[in-house]
C-alpha cells in the first residue's frame, strides 16, 4: 500500500493506520509534521477542518509507539493536552482512541507486540474514583483544561504525575491569548518546564488568527519563537445547485384555499 512522502517517517503502523483512514495527509499536516518531528517548538494556524487535532496527537502517538516497541514505556505521563474547551470527548474519540484502536490492529497486522498506551481525561467534572486511579497508574497521554493543569501543580501527586512530560498540546489556543485564563496558562507551562527540569516541546493550534506572531508569542513564553505553519484562512469548498426534476407548483389551488377558510369560518 503506498503511503503519502510524509508518511515515511513514521513507524509503518502509525503510517499504515493514516493511509488506510484518510486519502492524504491534509496541507497543515505535510508542513507541521516535519516540524514537529524536529523537536522545536510549533504553532500550526489552519482553518477548522484541516486536521490540527491529530496533528499534534499522531506525531506524539508515532514517539510512543516507537519507544513501546523499543524498550516498553515509562509508568509516567508523555504527553500532555490541554485544551480550553470542556466537551471534550467527541474529539478524544475521533483523535486519539480511534488512531488508537487503528494503530493497535496495524501492529497485530505485522505481527509487531501490542503497545499499551494509556489514556485518560481530567477536568473538573472528573469523579473522585477516577482521579484516584490516575494517580495509582499514570496515563501516557493526559488530556486536560488550563484550569485542572493548575490544580495538578498544586498536588504532589499532580506534580509526581507531569514531573516527566515531553510533550505539550494546547489546542484551541486563539481562544485564551486575550484572556485571564490565557495568563492563568501560561504561568502554568512555566511552572511546568520547571518541574521537569527542561524545555517540554510546545504545540500550539490554532484557527488562523491575525497577528499569528502574537499567537507564537503566547505559546513560546520567554523561549525563541517557534516554528509558525499558517495555512491560511480559506479552506476547500464543495458547492453544487440541485434544481427540482419539476417545475414547482401550487400546494393548493385557490379554490381548495377558499374551502379552507370556509372550514375555519364554519368552526367559529
């Protein structure tokens, strides 16, 4: 099965799954993912749409599966996800546990182990039972709010849990540049740098939004300016005018009108 150039670096499960699902790699995808992979900080501005989500969570997934298979992954938080918006779910699913889910079936497909990559959701409205079980055994990638990622840095458990985090994804990030929750983060992803005791690699994504440098500046802090991919904000549209196979005519004729209002005024 042939797979799109910028496939070829990733493990050929992670490869296999996104040729097998999408016809291609979308533009915001071809561009970042050789950033990403790179290792620096990226910022990827692009049209709702044009695949951003996944584009920060299937390069970090490539990174788990090749160490999985490698030597086994740490029982330790990897990567992290922060977004500001609390209904996460239906993007977790289609992002994350359903390349999951593929992934796992490309790896039994080529006769590779399975690599058990946990998962896990955290946000205020997370029952007690589960933040316990996260605590006991650590997700590799947790997905959060800016406001629960505050409170896990205020735990020593939280802070026990992200001490080893490589890789940080804030989505959704045009929506808390200009805000007190924006600040609030960024106070955050550097409390966070400091409790690992390095740079943890930033992706930011973002609906296009002028001036993206301000955007790139949010994301970065006090580091270099990170890589900026802007699509754009025009996306591919499909437009079509159906026409009727008939000519339109009357619901009603004018004398079915008029036994209607007959009818009403017979009822009054």
């Amino acid at each position: 099965m042939a797979v799109h150039p910028v496939l070829a670096a990733f493990h050929p499960a992670v490869a296999g799954w996104f040729a097998r699902r999408f016809p291609a790699p979308t533009l915001a995808q071809q561009q970042a993912w050789p950033a990403i992979r790179a290792g620096g900080d990226v910022l990827v501005a692009a049209p709702t749409g044009a695949g951003k989500t996944l584009t920060g969570f299937l390069a970090a997934l490539d990174g788990l599966v090749r160490e999985g298979l490698a030597h086994g992954l740490p029982d330790a938080t990897c990567v992290l996800y922060v977004s500001p918006l609390k209904a996460l779910s239906n993007d977790i699913h289609l992002n994350l546990e359903a390349p999951l889910a593929g992934i796992a079936g490309e790896l039994a497909r080529l006769g590779l182990p399975e690599v058990p990559i946990r998962t896990a959701v955290r946000t205020g409205d997370t029952p007690a039972g589960e933040r316990t079980a996260l605590r006991r055994h650590p997700p590799h990638v947790l997905v959060t709010t800016p406001e629960s990622l505050y409170i896990l840095l205020n735990s020593a458990s939280g802070r026990a849990m992200l001490g080893g985090v490589r890789t940080l994804i804030v989505d959704e990030i045009h929506a808390l540049v200009q805000s007190k929750r924006g600040s609030h983060l960024a106070l955050s992803l550097a409390r966070l740098d400091a409790l690992t005791g390095r740079r943890v690699q930033r992706i930011g994504l973002s609906a296009t939004q002028k001036p993206v440098q301000a955007v790139a500046r949010f994301l970065a802090g006090a580091a270099p300016l990170p890589t900026i991919i802007d699509i754009g904000h025009d996306r591919p549209r499909d437009l079509a005018l159906e026409l009727p196979p008939t000519p339109l005519e009357p619901v009603m004729s004018h004398p079915q009108w008029a036994q209607v209002y007959a009818r009403i005024a017979a009822l009054r």
